[in-house]
C-alpha cells in the first residue's frame, strides 16, 4: 500500500518540477535528471492494479460491514484518471530538446542524450 500511494505521489510531483522547468528553453541541466527519475518511476505507478485491488476488497467486505466512499477512494479514483491523462499528453522529445546540459549545449533529441 505504502509504495502504490508514495510512487504516484512523486511521479506526478516531479512531472510538474520538470514542466514548470522547462516553460523558458533552455531548462536547467538539472532537468535531465529529472527527467530520467521521470522514466524510472513511472512502471512503480501501478495505479490499475491497485484500483483492482481496491474494487476486490470492496467487494469482500460490503459482505461483512457498511461500506462508504471517502476521500480516499475519491484520490485513488482522481490519480487513476490523471496518469493515463498525463501519459497520454506527455511529450518527452519535446522536455528533452529544452535541456541545457552543464556545458551549456541544448540537448537537441534524444539520440544526444548523456548517459546517466
């Protein structure tokens, strides 16, 4: 539980970092690594197996007491409707070509991309 709500969290939090960064080209070069935490956080954002997850626990323990929809389940449901929203619309070609690296060249495409 604890991973499926911190993971979403901080894709989403560092997702809105790195498209506030890059609003006046040429971003920081702090953006590209971002950008690779980014990447490497959005397979920890498993929100549909979590949403299932939630449903089939509902679903067992309306038998045994009342069960009420909070602000939590609305959150969950939010976050599940917003990640494929962002992912969707997300152009990362386009955060990529914004990047200044440290020596001061923009990163032009990804195939210039440093190796982390």
């Amino acid at each position: 539980g604890f991973c499926a709500v911190v993971a979403p969290a901080c894709y989403v939090a560092l997702l809105l970092v790195v498209l506030v960064a890059v609003r006046r080209p040429p971003a920081p070069a702090w953006v590209g690594t971002a950008m690779r935490w980014v990447d490497r956080l959005r397979p920890w954002s498993m929100n549909e197996v979590l949403m299932l997850g939630i449903l089939v626990a509902l679903t067992k323990i309306a038998q045994l007491a009342s069960v009420f929809a909070g602000p939590g389940l609305y959150a969950m449901l939010a976050i599940v409707l917003l990640l494929p929203a962002i992912m969707s619309t997300f152009d990362a070609r386009e955060v990529w070509q914004r990047v200044a690296w440290a020596d001061g060249t923009p990163a032009g495409d990804l195939a210039r991309e440093p190796a982390p």
